[in-house]
C-alpha cells in the first residue's frame, strides 16, 4: 500500500495533459465571448448526418461531455433545423440523403449558416466518387467553413467552431 501511495505522489495525475488543458481555456474564453457578441449568448446547432460512418458524430457526442461541455459557452445541439442557427454537415452526400438535407437547411430560418465536418463532404477521404454519391457537398448547399479530418478529434471541431466565429 506504501509503495502505491509513493507511486501516485512521484507520478501525480498521468492523464491530465496541461497544455491541452490550458489551450483549451483559452479557446474557450474567446468561443464564450464571441457567442456572447455574435449570438446573444446561444448558438444552436443542428447536426445533420448526410451519409457518414458515424464517427464524425461520435466525436460531437464528446464535446457536450463534462470536459469539454460546449453547452456552458453558449453553443447547443438542436433537435429541429428551425430552431438552429448553423447546421453542421457530416457525411459524403447520398443521392438518397440529397434532399433531405436540402429540405433540413431550408427549415433553418435566416440568417442561417453550413459548417461541414469532415472529410467526407468535401470529397477528400475515404471514399471514392460512386453512383451513389453526390459530393462534395458545396455543390448543393453554401458552406461558410470546413473543418477537416477524418474524423476531426474534438479539439479539431473546437477550433472549427472558433474560426467560423472569428470568420462571421
Ligand atoms: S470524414 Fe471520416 S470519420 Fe467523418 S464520416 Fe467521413 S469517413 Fe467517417
């Protein structure tokens, strides 16, 4: 039991990473304060999954965690297009999900804006060009901004989210 004690108190908390920590308050702050001027203090967002893996999806999930908790800036995730601000594209654009997504961004009310996530819709990676898909998706619809990755770690969307603010 000693030698575990030693251990803990030689080695502090192995999985805090500082700098991460510290780059991410930063962001942070600035997210906070340009919701505050841009948006009135709430952004919402409405996710729509255009054909993707999912893993684009998996990595928003995490951003409403207790880590990185977007919600405390400010920044929420919509269940309806009409109460959205931004919709956040995800996925290589289906033939079959073409109108839907259309339909969804015409329900946003304006002003209205697209970020899309990932790789995918701007037809970089993993796919190939197929009959059944219809990318990339700047094609369809105006995107504002793009944050790549494949998936973009949630980090990468944070500061997606950022530039998109300081781009607006
Ligand atoms: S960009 Fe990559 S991770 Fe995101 S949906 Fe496409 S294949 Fe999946």
């Amino acid at each position: 039991m000693i030698k575990f004690w030693n251990k803990r108190l030689k080695d502090g908390i192995v999985t805090q990473n500082l700098e991460l920590d510290e780059e991410l308050k930063n962001i942070r702050k600035e997210i906070s304060d340009s919701v505050k001027k841009k948006f009135a203090g709430s952004l919402a967002i409405r996710m729509v999954d255009s054909g993707s893996c999912n893993a684009c999806e998996a990595e928003c999930n995490a951003l409403s965690n207790p880590y990185y908790d977007l919600e405390r800036l400010g920044i929420s995730f919509v269940a309806s297009p009409r109460h959205a601000d931004v919709m956040l594209l995800s996925g290589i654009m289906t033939f079959n999900m073409t109108p839907h997504v259309k339909d969804a961004y015409e329900q946003i009310p304006a002003p209205k804006w697209v970020i899309s996530l990932g790789d995918c819709p701007a037809m970089m990676a993993p796919f190939d060009k197929t009959y059944a898909i219809n990318a990339p998706v700047d094609q369809h619809l105006p995107i504002t901004h793009h944050i790549a990755g494949c998936p973009p770690s949630p980090l990468d969307i944070i500061k997606g989210l950022l530039e998109f603010l300081k781009k607006i």
